[in-house]
C-alpha cells in the first residue's frame, strides 16, 4: 500500500487489496472498526421470538420432509440420499416439534447445540447411517442460525 511519491517521499495509495485490509488498519489505529471485521456490518434480530411462528414451520417442515421421503422412495435407487437428507430433515423436526424448548429461544439453541454434539441418531429405515448423520447436522446447523438470527420461521412453503 505504500509507495514512492513524484517528490521521493513514501505516500498511501489505494489498491485493490486495501478494502479488504481497510478493517484491520482500522483496528490497528482507531480501535474496532465501525462496520465490523472485513467491512460486514453486525445484524441483530429487532424481533421478539414468536414460539408458535417455530412450532408452526417445525410442524410444516416435518409434513414436508414425509412427503420428500415418499418421493425419493419412489423415485428408487437412485434418489437414496435425497430419500436421507429428508429423514435427516423429519428427525430433527419431530424431536423438536413438541419439545418445550421451543417457547425460549435461548433454550432452543442450547437444545440444538446438544442435539449436534450428540453421537448418534436413532433411526429406522435409512440407507446410509453416515451419510444420515450428516444430513441431521447440517439441518441442526442451519436450524440453529436460523433460531440465533430469529429469520427464516415465516417461510412455510413446501419447497425452500
């Protein structure tokens, strides 16, 4: 960033990496940059947790996911990991449908958290346990950023 000006003193010029080291010269001088690390400004849900919002797309979910798993097992041999990915999908909402954690959005996370760390997961008829596994993971994942950010619980559409 720096280099050697017309009169041969050393001057800041602009380059095409210095947005992206903007924030740490920032921090370096002036303490915690206003737009937070890497220039991404910090969000913060405004909006109070609406449990029945949760339970309502957790219950929509787990109707969604039966009805994926019904298509892929038609579908055959070929459609075995969609056929998971949708059993993954209804675990995790079924077990957290009814669960009383949902009316507390922090409980809701610690549950979740639980649920990831979790070793195995108990489930009958899936073709692949690893490959389920993972599929529940990832679906704990996004349900927990979902939970954490409190977006994402009115889109109750099948298909997302």
């Amino acid at each position: 960033m720096e280099r050697l000006a017309m009169d041969g003193t050393t001057a800041l010029f602009p380059t095409a990496c210095s947005k992206a080291i903007h924030p740490v010269i920032w921090k370096a001088a002036k303490g915690p940059h206003p737009a937070g690390p890497m220039g991404a400004k910090m969000t913060s849900s405004a909006k109070p947790w609406d449990a029945a919002l949760a339970r309502k797309w957790l219950e929509r979910r787990y109707e969604a996911a039966r009805l994926d798993q019904a298509a892929a097992d038609r579908r055959g041999y070929e459609a075995r990991d969609d056929f998971d990915k949708a059993a993954a999908e209804e675990w995790v909402c079924r077990t957290l449908k009814s669960a009383e954690c949902v009316d507390d959005q922090a409980a809701l996370i610690i549950r979740i958290k639980d649920l990831i760390g979790q070793d195995e997961y108990p489930a009958t008829g899936v073709n692949d346990d690893m490959r389920f596994e993972r599929h529940v993971r990832t679906y704990l994942r996004k349900l927990a950023k979902m939970a954490k950010t409190n977006e994402g619980f009115e889109k109750t559409l099948r298909h997302q």
